[in-house]
C-alpha cells in the first residue's frame, strides 16, 4: 500500500484510536493492540474491512471485544490508597495528579479516568478515611471485656491505618477545612463512646466528657504524627507489633488507672 492509500486507511479509523502510539496493557495483550483513549481496559474493534497493518506487522484484531478486565475495584482502591500516602507524606498541595499515578504506577490519564479531577480523588480519600475511623470508633454491643474490646479496636486503627491517621494530623496541623472536618468526626465518635460508657456507670461521674475525648484522639493522632521522636525515643521502630502492643498497655492503663498519686505511697 503507497503512502496516500495509507492515510486514507488511517483517516478511516476511529478518532479515539491510538493509530500512532502503541500502549501496553498488562494482561496479556500486545504492544501494538489499538487501544481507546477513553476506556484502558476495552479492545477497539476497527469497523473496516480492511484492517491496517501498524508498525511490526501487527494488525488491529477483528475478534469481538474482550470482556472487561475485572480490576476496576483493585485499581481504583490503588490509586486512591497511592493520593492517601502521597497527600498524608507530602501534603495535598504539593502532591500532583502525576504524583499520584507515579505511586500507583499507572498512567495520569487512568487517574483521570477514575477521578475526574484531584477535588475529586482528595475527596474520594476523605471519604475514605471518614469510614475507616467510623468502622473503628462506633459504639457496638461488646460481649465480654468493653475496655479491652476499645483499646484494640483504638490500637488496631493504628497499627493499620497508619497513613490514614497522618493524613488528618498533617491536615489539621495545616488547619486544612477537609482533615479538620475528619478531626470533628473522630473527636464526636469517641465522645459518643465515653457517653455509652458513662451510661452503663464505667466512668467517674465527674470526668470532663469534651476532654476525655479529646485526650483519646490527641493521643492516637499525636502518636502517629510524632512517630519518628517516638521511635527515636524507644531506641527501635513504634510500628512493630511489640512496640504496639505496649504502646496499648501503657496507653490503657493510663486511662483506665492514671499515673498520679495525691500522696506519696508509704515506704516499706
């Protein structure tokens, strides 16, 4: 085929098809595979009879569509979870849609494809995080030890969510409106927690309720975001599982026992 034959094959492609670049998509398609610019995961079937040959002499398959990839949850929970850390390390100003597709390793055009915008993927994390500290925090029926049953569930948030924690202290240290919004949400559910407790007669009557819970997220918020000081102080890293776990005991027993006495205890 001469040269004008072939812009004219190309000019019967699709707008949406790649005709020049060539992506490679995981999963077992080739390098040449035309791929469309609006969907990553879909074959692009060339309505011509004539299928145009690409570089290397592949051309454009004429099989059916390939059914859809089913990765769409696993890629959209890894870019989400790439624009957590990437936000909680460096800041939401200072981390860029391309920052984030870094991370995730894939393309800004599949961010974008996911998230319209970065409002939009900042608010998936919000989103994201808000349900992370309800699932850990809500008042639920306890059969068994309640205090035992709060301070894993308060260690487990943690251990596990680590970044997501960062992300509302970096946040609220920044008085940024979302991450303060978020502080709001943790502070009330642990309010609510104390308050189901002072019900059922486990509190001092005269404990300040607003403090209480406010000591409860300090604690955890400050433990995470000062991190590096406390490893530093322990001589090995915080997040280790021994390391956790005495942070849980030692943190329990001072809310449950304190640390102060009125009186010096008598000398044997």
């Amino acid at each position: 085929m001469d040269r004008t034959g072939a812009r004219r094959e190309r000019a019967r492609l699709p707008k949406c098809v790649q005709s020049k670049r060539q992506v490679d998509l995981q999963g077992g398609f080739g390098s040449n595979t035309v791929v469309s610019y609006s969907r990553y995961d879909r074959i692009v079937k060339v309505p011509s009879a004539r299928q145009p040959r690409l570089p290397g002499g592949v051309g454009v398959s004429s099989a059916p569509p390939m059914p859809r990839r089913r990765t769409t949850a696993s890629t959209y929970d890894r870019i989400r979870a790439a624009a957590l850390e990437r936000f909680a390390r460096h800041g939401v100003t200072a981390t860029s849609v391309r920052d984030v597709a870094a991370a995730a390793k894939v393309s800004p055009g599949l961010v974008q494809h996911y998230f319209a915008s970065k409002a939009a993927l900042r608010a998936a994390v919000d989103e994201h995080v808000t349900e992370v500290a309800r699932a850990a925090l809500s008042v639920r029926k306890v059969e068994g030890d309640v205090v035992e049953d709060i301070a894993q569930r308060l260690t487990a948030l943690v251990a596990d969510h680590f970044v997501a924690l960062l992300y509302v202290a970096r946040g609220v240290a920044e008085r940024d409106k979302a991450a303060l919004a978020i502080f709001d949400t943790l502070t009330a559910l642990c309010r609510e927690q104390l308050s189901h407790l002072q019900r059922a007669g486990m509190l001092r009557p005269d404990l300040d309720l607003e403090w209480a819970a406010l000591h409860t997220v300090l604690i955890n918020l400050g433990t995470v975001i000062m991190e590096p000081g406390v490893s530093r102080q322990l001589g090995r890293p915080f997040l280790t599982t021994r390391e956790v776990d005495r942070w849980k005991r030692a943190t329990t027993a001072l809310f449950v026992e304190g640390e102060l006495r009125r009186k010096a205890a008598p000398r044997s």
